[in-house]
C-alpha cells in the first residue's frame, strides 16, 4: 500500500450497513461454567481462580446486559502500558475468558469497540476446546492456494472469522457476507476517532499505521477467498476504495444530485461519476457555508458559481496549503457545468433549466509536447530493467517501452492477449479502456518473450475469472497474484524508480530525501509515440498504435522532435546548405532581409511541404496557388529525394495513362510536372531513380 496510514485503505461500509443483531444478553449457570473449567484440566488452584473471577464478575454486574453500559475502559480492563498483574479494573480483565466464552456459547454478542481495544485477544483456541470449527481452516487452504504466505493466511483467516462470529453470532463462515466485512472494515474507522483510543494504543497515528492497518488487510484477504470461492460477489481490488464523506444538501438539492449521479453512472465510469460527485459536493459545501438560505439549485445564479470559482482558485486546500491546481480546477468546473447542462435538457424541476458555468469559465491549461525519453537515457535505463527479478514487473514495462500502451490497458491484458501475425511477429491485443476500443499492436520480441513468461506462470491460476467493468465478460486477467490485479504503482512506479536510481536518472526530493527517478512509465508511451513520427510513420499508424480516437492527439507526436526540426532546419537556412527551387539562389545569395531570416528561423517548421519548404513570408500574404514546385518562394533539400523521386514515378504514370486514353493536355502537365521535379534532383545532385530499384534492375 502506498500509504501507511489505513485512511487509504479500504472502509468499504455505509453507516447502517446491517443491523446489529441484538441477542439476549445473559449469563450462563453456575454448573455448565463449573464443568468447562474442570473440562479444560490444569490444576486446582488455576480452577479455582477462574471460577473466582466469573463470580467476582457476576457480583459486579448481576444482569450482563449492564456491563454493556459501562465506560469501554471499564470493560475492557487493562490499559494501554498498564502491567499484568495491575489492571485499572481488574473484574472485567480477569473475566475476558468466561466473556469468550459467553460469546462462542451464543449467549451474547459484542460490539466492536470492546473486541478492537484489547488488540490480543484469544478466540480461536477456546473455540477449538468447545470443539466449535470457525471453518478458518478452509479458508486458510484456499488462501495457501492463491499463493498467500501460510503464516500469513492463518492469521488473516483466524482473526477475521473471529471477530465477526462474536460480533454477529454467525459461526458459520458459509454465512458470512460482504456487508459483515463492510461492516468490521467501517468499525475500524470509526473506531480511531473513539474518545477512548488513547487509553488502548499510544496515539491515533500509531494506531491506523500499526493494528488498523493490519486488521483492513486481514479483512481484504477474507473477501479475497470468497470471492474466489464464490460467496462473494465483489471483485477485490490491490488498493481498496478510501473513504470519503457522504453527499450532504438541503433536501431538495440532495434529490436533483442523487438522480443526476445515478443517471450518470447508466454511462459513465465509476472514477467519472466520482469526480462528478465531488464537484457538486464542494459547490454544497461552499453554498451551506456562505449562501444557507439557498436550499434548491433553482435558486443558484451564475454569479454563485463565479464566486465559488474563486474560492476554489484562491483558497489554500486542507491537504496541501495551497490552492487547487489547474487540473482540479478543470474537473470542478466541468462537473458543476455538467449538473447544470444535463438537468436543463432533461427538464427536470428544482433547476435553473439553462446552463450557469461553461468551458470558457475554466482555467487554460497549457499544453505541453511529450517528453520522450532521449536515446541516451533509454540506453540505461534499459538493460537494468532487462534484469528485474519480479517477471510481472519486468513484462510490465517491456511492453510499455515496445507497445505504447497506456499503464492500466497493460495492467488489464487478459490471460490470451499474446498471439502473432503470419509472419511471426508477435502481436498483442489491448483491452478496451480509456477510449472504449480494443486495438491490436505489434509488439518487440523482447517484450513478447517476457510477456510469454508471465502467461506461463499464470496459466494454472485457479481464480475465478473477474467480470471487466466495461464490457461485462468474464476475464481471466494476466497480471494478478494472490487473487487479485496488481496495482499499478507495483507494476510501474516501484520498479522504473528503482532502475532510474541505479542508473543516476534522479532529480532532488523523492521520500527521505533520497531523489525522485527523473523518467516515469507513462513517458515510454511518448517515446513510442515520437519515434513513430520521427521515422515517418502515417498519422493513422500513430493513432492506431497509440490507440487515439482524435487526430488532434496523435498530431501532438507529429510536431517532430526537436533534433529532427534542426537537421531540418540546418539543411534549409545553414550557409553552404545543398539546397534547389526558386527560392535557392535568393537564400544562397543573402539577399533575404534579416528579419526575414529571423522569422523562418522561428517559424520554421510551419513552413514544410510535402516535397520541401514555402518560404513566404507573412507580410506576403496568403499564397493563393498550390503549383508550388514553380513558385518562387520554393525550396527543397536532398532529404525530400525520395519524396520528389516517387513523385516523379507519379507524375510518369499519371502521363502514360493520360497518353492511353488521348488526354494531350494532361500528358503535356503530367510531363511538365515530371521535368520540374527532375530539374530539382539534378541541382540536388540526386539520382532520379532510387539506387534500389537500379540495383534490383541490375541483378535481373
């Protein structure tokens, strides 16, 4: 887990999840607890002082159902740092076992506070010498299956199945639900803001780093194994879901949210939705704080909206000290605008009915070019991550380095994403994620063959298959282990730091001060995407590999890198550069005015064509003809020969098939076109047949 504290882990639970089963709450007779002391041997003064304590506790509350009612620190007895032999209230610690035994008996049932506080508290073994089966040892062998630590499974199994049984009477594991594990998970949260919590552990810090911490992850382990067997109906994720506070509103305002929210979640994805939420639920906040006379969104103006745009733009934000950043900004904005949108277009009542906030009411974001990772640096980065220990994180950024893909599409390739195309070349299938498409990629045969590793390893897996939140289809899932996927902090985060830290790719900060890795998994995308542009590949090439739905995006990669725009550059503008067209003899002779020179040189790369660069400047005007091979603001270089040498072959065949049909005219264009092109590769001083073609001619 990322954090240490148990507030990023999962509480799972509502209040009010299940009710709490209030048995009646008794003691049990003199006999039957005479008999269980006697049946459990030792010797007769260790009898004599168990019956001694049930009576002493008996004495003290005659009726059960009182202790109930007293302090928690009364009932729990022994506080935190307090000897053995000298507890606070020695009647109730000296009792705990003849309470167990009430509890496992079914004579009562306990709260949670009571079971948390102590920390230690023996179950199992009394239960076992009543010859009650907990069913832990089940589920501990089907934990030991899905590859969980046996030591560890046993003590997940033992302590979560306990707990629940003496809080909800339910002996039977077969009967335990997702709301019971809901509900120990919520109990637990709750149960550091108690205002006993510092009589029991040393302070609320330690206590959600330390036993809390624990205890969730027993938990999840719980629901892990029943999901897989079946008796659950939740898939369990790496990182549980943290808690957030509810969506409070005046009571009209809270009926529009919650119908909005739910109609929204029919097509939207949960993180969407969440984020949705969020903004109404800080507009609520900052509207019941400054505006409590409003109670229905038909009463909120624009000028509100406005006024809390502010707030959020300038006021510093509990968790960081500083105001929300762009980004959060946007997503804010964007909600709120959403809520006001939809609601109009539906008609809905308790509404303005017309949109309050648009886009041009948030804030720009800059737009920034992919940072690809430079050649130099993937030259390092790279034979260290060839040698990670863990397969699952060494495929993992394999195929992000070869693939292009995003992280959580590589975090979610199913069990038979590998196969290949007719000539052998390795391809991978990509999960419809963010853009809702599934696509197939070529993949690197060092990427493949890693990946081919991992299916191996996983393709005895006995789990049950997870149902994919988009499509709905049972998915065997490639890169889980102990029953569930991995996160992608695991998988990315955790190892390319490292390989940038053995590497000296690191930059100031990091935890502890020791750096943070200067080069991020997300950023082999890029490289991906920017390699592709700089060799030439089609525009759909980049969108399909990348798998974007827009061409503006995929054109982000087509703004080449920066040494290729110099090279570029220096073949045009560089003195003595070989250079041919119209324009040559002006840029050679320096007859171009220096400001003329200074604006091609920042604006070169808008100047490009597709057999070279218009040199027009913008004082021109627009140039109104596309016959730019004759206009005298041309200019080409030897890096365009194979452009111009297949349009030559173009021009030609155009030519002969206009002469078939006795088109004179357009063979008369088609030549003209043909011999300007040849005048070009000449001042070049470039051949006017591709040397392959002349050399295949040749071995004919």
């Amino acid at each position: 887990m990322r954090s240490k504290g148990v507030s990023t882990a999962a509480m799972l639970a509502s209040p009010g999840l299940i009710p709490q089963q209030r048995r009646h709450r008794r003691h049990c007779s003199d006999e039957e607890w005479r008999s269980y002391v006697q049946d459990q041997g030792g010797n007769r003064q260790y009898q004599l002082q168990k019956l001694r304590f049930r009576r002493q506790f008996i004495d003290r509350w005659p009726k059960l159902a009182s202790w109930f009612g007293a302090p928690l620190v009364e009932r729990v007895g022994r506080l935190q740092g307090e000897p053995f032999h000298r507890p606070s209230y020695p009647v109730s610690f000296r009792a705990r076992t003849y309470l167990v035994y009430l509890g496992l008996r079914g004579y009562t049932t306990f709260d949670y506070p009571w079971l948390f506080a102590p920390g230690q508290l023996a179950i199992v073994e009394p239960a076992a010498a009543l010859g009650i089966d907990l069913g832990a040892k089940e589920l501990v062998e089907d934990a030991i299956g899905l590859g969980f630590n046996p030591n560890s499974a046993r003590q997940a199994m033992h302590w979560s199945v306990s707990r629940i049984a003496l809080h909800t009477g339910v002996f039977d594991v077969t009967a335990i639900t997702e709301d019971h594990i809901a509900e120990a998970l919520q109990a637990i949260r709750f149960f550091a803001d108690h205002p006993d919590l510092e009589r029991f552990y040393p302070s609320r810090q330690r206590y959600l780093e330390g036993a809390a911490k624990n205890w969730v992850t027993h938990l999840h382990q719980l629901q892990v194994v029943l999901f897989h067997c079946g008796q659950v109906a939740t898939q369990p994720r790496k990182l549980m879901p943290s808690w957030k506070p509810p969506l409070v509103l005046p009571p009209r305002m809270q009926a529009v949210a919650e119908k909005w929210l739910a109609a929204r979640r029919l097509t939207d994805r949960p993180v969407t939705v969440d984020k949705l939420e969020l903004a109404v639920r800080r507009f609520g906040d900052w509207l019941g704080e400054h505006h409590p006379e409003i109670v229905t969104f038909a009463d909120v103006t624009r000028e509100h909206c406005l006024a809390w745009l502010q707030h959020i733009a300038e006021e510093p934000t509990e968790r960081t000290g500083k105001p929300l950043g762009v980004i959060s900004r946007i997503q804010r904005t964007s909600g709120l605008g959403q809520l006001f949108r939809d609601t109009a277009a539906w008609q809905w009542d308790d509404v303005p009915g017309h949109s309050l906030i648009g886009p041009g009411d948030s804030p720009k974001s800059p737009i920034k070019v992919p940072r690809f990772i430079p050649e130099d640096e993937l030259d390092r980065l790279m034979p260290v991550i060839d040698t990670i220990a863990c397969p699952f994180q060494r495929a993992a950024l394999l195929v992000a380095r070869w693939s292009g893909a995003r992280r959580d599409e590589i975090r979610r390739l199913p069990l038979d994403c590998l196969d290949c195309y007719p000539d052998g070349t390795a391809r991978l299938r990509l999960p419809a994620r963010k853009t809702y498409k599934e696509r197939v990629v070529p993949l690197h045969d060092d990427a493949a063959d890693a990946l081919q590793k991992v299916i191996d390893l996983r393709r005895q897996g006995q789990e049950r298959p997870f149902t994919d939140e988009l499509t709905g289809q049972p998915v065997r899932y490639l890169f889980m282990q102990h029953g569930k996927l991995l996160s992608t902090y695991y998988l990315f985060e955790t190892p390319i730091q490292a390989a940038c830290k053995a590497v000296g790719l690191v930059r100031p900060g990091g935890r502890g001060g020791t750096g943070r890795g200067t080069v991020t998994a997300h950023r082999f995308r890029h490289t991906v995407g920017t390699q592709l542009a700089e060799r030439g590949a089609k525009l759909h090439t980049i969108m399909k590999v990348l798998g974007h739905s827009s061409v503006s995006m995929a054109l982000v990669y087509a703004q080449i890198s920066d040494q290729e725009v110099l090279r570029d550059y220096k073949a045009v503008l560089e003195p003595g550069a070989n250079i041919a067209g119209p324009a040559s003899e002006e840029l050679k002779s320096g007859a171009l005015p220096e400001e003329a020179v200074d604006w091609l040189k920042t604006n070169f790369f808008k100047t490009e064509l597709e057999l070279g660069h218009c040199l027009r400047l913008p004082a021109e005007g627009p140039c109104e003809c596309d016959l730019y091979l004759t206009c005298a603001k041309f200019v080409t270089t030897p890096a365009y020969a194979p452009r111009l040498r297949a349009r030559r072959k173009v021009e030609n065949a155009l030519a002969t098939d206009a002469a078939n049909h006795g088109w004179a005219r357009e063979v008369e264009r088609h030549h003209c076109t043909a011999g300007r092109i040849e005048k070009l590769l000449n001042d070049l001083g470039q051949p006017l047949e591709d040397p392959a073609d002349t050399l295949e001619k040749e071995h004919r």
